[in-house]
C-alpha cells in the first residue's frame, strides 16, 4: 500500500469515527497481544470468543506457546477454517468449540455481516442479514 493511500485511508476512519489519524497510526502499530503478555505473563488458559479462522490462535501462540487455548465460533464456514488450521498446526494445546457464547441462555440470532471476520450475534453493518444455516448466507 503506498503512503498515500495509509494518509487517505487514515483521513477517512478519522472521519467516520471521530478519531485523530495520530491514534489510528498508534493504533495500527499497537500490538494488543505483546502488551497483553507484558501486563499479564504467562497465562496457563485463554479464551477466544468469536475465533473466525484461527487468526488470533496464531498470534496468541507467539506469546503462550503453552496454554491451553478454546477457541469459540459459531459460524460453520469459519469454525471449519479453524479445524483445518487446527489440523494443519495439530495444536495439542487448542480446544474449538462450534458454539456463540453471549449474556443470555437459550438460543441467539446470528448475523452475518458484509465481512465474514465480522459476523457476530451483533448486526454490525447495514447489510447485516440474519444467518441462516441452510444458505451459508454470506460467510
């Protein structure tokens, strides 16, 4: 991406979100997982909720080489994403669960969202559509 495509790109998350373009830089070269190591040390078991493809297992792995790891997601295209990243790793220390977990008991409302990282129990985007498990609507 050239320099000034990040300038423009900053300029317009700034806008739609209220923020600075000096933030989103700090932002985007903030590592949330190191700066959770240095806070927290070693940690022996982390939750991923909302795991989408194993994205975060992978990052997680870099500074908890040894925890136990679950990772939750309900979506079926992207809870099989994470068997096969699974199963490539064949990470001993990695439970996946196909399952959401919210605030309430019972059945949720899935929605699936115009990126399938962002699908959610939440409509996240206007063109959010509840998820129905016959189509694979969106995902």
């Amino acid at each position: 991406m050239h320099l000034k495509s990040i300038r423009y790109n900053l300029g317009l998350l700034s806008r739609k979100f209220g923020v600075s373009p000096g933030i989103l830089k700090q932002i985007k070269f903030f590592d949330a997982f190191k700066n959770q190591h240095r806070i927290m040390g070693e940690a022996r078991v982390i939750f991923d909720v909302g795991a989408y493809d194993g994205r975060t297992v992978k990052e997680y792995r870099k500074y908890y080489p040894q925890s136990r790891i679950y990772s939750f997601e309900p979506f079926p295209r992207s809870f099989q994403k994470l068997k096969d990243y699974k199963a490539t790793t064949r990470d001993n220390h990695l439970e996946i669960i196909q399952i959401a977990l919210t605030d309430k008991d019972g059945p949720v409302t899935l929605f699936s969202n115009k990126l399938a990282v962002t699908n959610s129990v939440l409509p996240l985007s206007k063109g959010a559509v509840k998820f129905n498990p016959q189509m694979q609507s969106r995902e």
